[in-house]
C-alpha cells in the first residue's frame, strides 16, 4: 500500500508512544517516553499514576512524532491504536485520543491488539519472513506461543498460568531491593555469574500442555535467598542472579523447543519486551539453528512497547480488510483475548 501515512498510538501500560510509517513501513518517526522513573520508587508499575502520565504525555509525544516525520496531522490517513490487553485506564488514554483524531479528521481508525503487535514488530525489519512461523512472546505482562501459517492468523498454543517471565525476575529485583525495572538490572547482575551455581528445578504442566508457569520458580527463588541469605551485597549475588535467570530462560526455551518439534515451523520469533535479554537471545538462536529454523528477532527498540508496531499492524489489518472507516465502537480490553489453537 503506497502513498499512506498512518499513525500509531501506543499507552498499553507506562510507555507513551507513537510512530509515523508510510504504506512501504518505513518508520518515518518513532517516539517513546518511558515512565520508569516515576515507578520506580515503587518496584512496579502504579496503575493511576500511569493514566495520568499518560493523560499529560500524549499530546506532546503524538506532536513530536508528527514534527520528526515532517507530517502534518490533517496528512494522516490512518489511526491505528492499542485496544488492549493493558492496564484500562493506560488504554483507555489512547484510545480515546485516537478515536477524537479520528472522529476529527474522518479517517479510518484500526484498533490493535499489543499482544499480537509485539509479533508483528518482527515483520517490520523482515517483510518477507516466511511461513509457518512460531512466536514467543515475553515481556513484564505476557508469555505466550503462537502458531503463524500466514499473516495475521494468530494460533494461540500455550500462555503463562500465573506470572509472565518478565513479572518474576521484576519481583526478584524488587525483593532484593535492586532497582526497577528488574529484568535489564538483574541482566547486568549477572553477566559475570556463574549460571551453574544455583540449581532451580524448571517447571512443565502436569497436562504435557505448552503453557508456561513462573510462580513457583520464583518461589523457589524467595527460598534460596532466605535459605543462603543472598542479598544485594553478597558475595554470590552475581551467582544466584545469573542462575535465576537461566532457569526463566531455560524454562521458555523448553517450551519453544517442544512446540517446534510438533509444529515443525520454518521460521522462530522471539519478540516482546524480554527479548532484548542477552542470554534469551543467544539460547534461541542456537535452539534455532540446531534445528534447522530461521530464527527473528526484533532490534531492541522494537522489542519494547513501541507504536511502530501498532501502526504497522493497524496497516495490515487495513489491508487484508481493504475497506474501514471510523469506528468510534471500539472498546478497551485488560486481558488477551485468543482461541486456543
């Protein structure tokens, strides 16, 4: 699709983004303002202090935005938006600023599931990646496989049970008092640890399901810090962090490599906030390649939540549709929404 511009808006969760592509997906502007630092000071994301940010940010990231790309807003030719899943009143921000552009202006307006963009972000870089393809996606919120025989055709096959991946190594941090948000700081924790030092059996479904499970790996993981008295300046703390998170990634790697071996996909996707982890990162590329798989994975940038990939895959939709309007209907959503494939 030539000679589209369509704008993306993204407010999910404490990231308040929006990007600018053109119908060949160059991302003519990408602009992301991070609430980490108001969180913070409490491990964690606050929902209300989120909304609000949000409520102050949006104008000014939708503005500059517009100002990187060189467009005008009565240029735009698309809305597309974050319907969920998320934090409600985050996607409710979005949304309706979206859905005000839209009514505005009558463009079409495309409501875009986060879950299923983190997918598409992978599509940014590598338009001809080809199918069937597995995704697995990580990040804080979410933990899920996916079945792609083509474009837009999402087959859920297994999601976490209780905590995402990157939920537990965020409670880890928060429990030894070591920053937030957890993942990247217990990263670098642990570049110089031994991963081997600390053994942490890693979980499988009774039901021999591709579902996740991280609670009681993180249980696990509170005992070993009572039981040895690890803490943020212990000797072996490097030891312990580095052991933690092999077991996550040991434990999504598994999961992925059960559902290859079934699925027998020719390409593998690891997207999602988590994605950008070092060892995830060079654990898939080698599960990958001894399987004969092309492995994809998104540049850190797109890995996080980024509105890029919102407006990328608003303009699939948009295409595979052929024909929308502006729907003012749409309704934010909290949880992922899929059929078990």
């Amino acid at each position: 699709m030539k000679d589209i511009l369509v704008l993306g808006i993204e407010t999910s969760c404490d990231e308040t983004a929006a990007a600018v592509l053109d119908g060949q997906r160059h991302i003519l502007a990408s602009v992301v303002l991070s609430q980490d630092t108001i969180h913070a000071p409490y491990g964690g994301v606050v929902p209300e202090l989120a909304s609000r940010q949000h409520l102050a940010a949006i104008n000014p990231v939708v503005g500059e935005a517009l100002r990187r790309a060189e467009t005008p807003l009565e240029d735009i030719d698309v809305f597309a938006v974050t319907q969920g899943p998320g934090l409600i009143g985050s996607l409710l921000v979005g949304l309706s600023f979206a859905k005000a552009l839209a009514y505005y202006f009558k463009k079409p307006l495309v409501g875009v599931d986060h879950v299923e963009a983190h997918i598409e972000a992978a599509f940014l870089e590598n338009p001809g990646l080809p199918f069937p393809a597995i995704a697995l996606v990580v990040s804080g919120g979410h933990t899920s496989l996916f079945f792609l025989k083509r474009r837009l055709h999402f087959r859920l096959l297994g999601r976490t049970r209780d905590d995402a991946a990157g939920e537990a190594l965020d409670k880890i941090a928060k429990f030894l008092g070591l920053g937030y948000p957890g993942g990247p700081v217990i990263e670098r924790a642990a570049a110089s640890g031994d991963a081997a030092r600390f053994l942490f059996a890693r979980p499988r479904m009774k039901d021999e399901s591709l579902d996740f499970s991280f609670s009681g790996l993180k249980t696990a993981a509170l005992r070993a810090v009572e039981d040895e008295g690890i803490s943020a300046s212990h000797p072996q703390l490097a030891d312990f962090l580095a052991s933690f998170e092999e077991a996550v990634v040991g434990s999504l790697l598994e999961n992925l490599n059960r559902a290859a071996e079934k699925y027998r996909p020719v390409s593998l996707i690891l997207c999602g906030g988590v994605a950008r982890n070092k060892r995830l990162r060079r654990g898939f590329e080698e599960l990958a390649r001894s399987n004969g798989i092309q492995p994809f994975i998104p540049s850190p940038s797109l890995c996080t939540d980024n509105a890029a990939m919102i407006a990328s895959l608003g303009l699939a939709k948009l295409e595979a549709k052929k024909k929308a309007g502006v729907v003012l209907e749409l309704d934010a959503y909290p949880r992922f929404i899929a059929t078990r494939g």
